[in-house]
C-alpha cells in the first residue's frame, strides 16, 4: 500500500495542511492514519477523495453539499441515487455559471475589439469622446 505524507498531499492536491486539517476535523476527510511517531500518513484512496472533493470545491460546491456528498458516499451504495441527484443538481448550477461566464467573455471581447477599432481610428486625447459602432458615446478613458 503506498501512503503520502502531508507534504506530498499538499503537493498533489493543492490543498494547504491547515486546509487538510480543517477537513478532517469538519468530518469531509475520514479521520487520517498515523504512524508510530504520530504523523499522518494518508492512503491513495484519501488522495483520491480529496481530488473529487477538490473538483467540487473548484466548482463552487458549498461545504455543507461537499459534506452531505460524503455522507452518502460512507452510508454506501443505497444512497447513489441521492448522490446522483445532488450531482446533477451541482451541474445545473455550473452549467449556469459557463454561461453567465460566456456572456460576459463575449462582453469582455467585444470591449476588447473596440479598443483596437479606435486604435485604428484617430488618436483620442483627455476626455474627448467617441462614438461607437452603436452610435452611443464612449469615454476615452474607459
């Protein structure tokens, strides 16, 4: 069985050791071996949960969802049902956010593209303004 040491968790999963820490006292890590001096020792199944549980935190998923997830996930197999609909449901809203994110990304580039209009255009100074595609005014230091 190969087991990691915090430093090496730390270094896989991005995790700080007082993050670590907090997980396994809130109940969102199992409780972590320990060797003879004392020192956690974590398995690769340990590392393994704590890539899922990275990926939903990544993904916006609240702690108390990210703790309910494990709960089920230790109740055993009766409960992917449940899994599967808190899933699905954590899709939905990250689904929600790519699009809120591409509409703004598509906000950002048409910005973007202005700006290299005016660039191509005269060269505006102070507060003047100019008029965009739109024919609505636009600062020039905005």
């Amino acid at each position: 069985m190969v087991v990691y040491t915090p430093g090496q968790v730390v270094e896989e999963t991005g995790f700080s050791l007082d993050t670590l820490r907090y997980y396994e006292r809130i109940g969102l890590l199992e409780p972590i071996s320990r060797n003879a001096a004392g020192q956690r020792r974590f398995t690769e199944d340990d590392v393994s949960w704590l890539g899922m549980v990275r990926c939903l935190r990544d993904t916006g998923m609240p702690i108390a969802e990210m703790l309910r997830f494990a709960q089920l996930v230790r109740q055993g197999e009766h409960t992917i049902r449940d899994r599967i609909a808190l899933l699905e449901a954590h899709d939905r809203k990250v689904e929600a956010q790519i699009e809120d994110l591409r509409h703004k990304h598509g906000a950002v580039r048409q910005k973007i593209q202005y700006y290299k209009d005016v660039l191509g255009g005269p060269v505006l100074t102070g507060s003047s303004a100019q008029e965009d595609a739109r024919g609505k005014s636009v600062s020039a230091t905005m």
